[in-house]
C-alpha cells in the first residue's frame, strides 16, 4: 500500500556556520502536486521545521510564486483588506509583521 503524499518536504541546508543547518520546506502547489519553490523555516530542528510547515498551511499563509497574466487592478482589489490582502500574506510568510491598526489607518 502506497503511503500518501505529505502537503511539504523538508530539507536540510548548510548555513555559514560549521556543522549548522536550516532547514527548509517546499510545499505542493494544490492542484498541480509539483513542488513550489524552498522557504527557509528558520529551524534548526527537524521537527520543529515540520511544525512550522503545518502552521504555515494551517494558517494558509502558503504562496505560490510566479502569478502570471494577473492584472494590477485585480491584484489590488484586495491590497487594503487586511485578511485578504496578497501583500500581508507575503509579509507575514516570510516573519515579517505588520499591525492591523496601522494598516487600516493607511488604508483610509
């Protein structure tokens, strides 16, 4: 019986540091199955880097790169929706944070 694909894979990379790795995570497109491009889960350990990954596909903060053909109307649209904003979603992917109080007043 063929075990079911897990959602990411992880793999170990070396950092500058001797014998220091992080590890990174690449995550299935949802409809293709292929493989996205690796993100850095800031982990050290492999569990750790798998927890990380679940919380990220929890969270649906997953992003697949290279949106082609969208039009800038359209991904503006929901620029200002703080839930649903594509620029949010990245910037909280990658660790970053950005308050909502300080979003809606740019917003306004």
């Amino acid at each position: 019986m063929e075990r079911p694909k897990r959602p990411y894979s992880l793999n170990k990379r070396p950092t500058t540091k001797k014998n220091k790795f992080i590890y990174y995570v690449r995550f299935r497109h949802p409809e293709t199955g292929e493989y996205i491009s690796a993100v850095s889960s800031g982990e050290t350990n492999k569990a750790s880097a798998a927890n990380w990954a679940d919380d990220q596909l929890k969270k649906g903060l997953v992003l697949l790169p290279g949106k082609k053909n969208i039009t800038f109307a359209r991904y503006a649209e929901q620029f200002w929706d703080y839930d649903k904003s594509p620029y949010i979603r990245a910037k909280l992917a990658r660790g970053g944070s950005i308050s909502q109080y300080l979003f809606r007043l740019l917003s306004e």
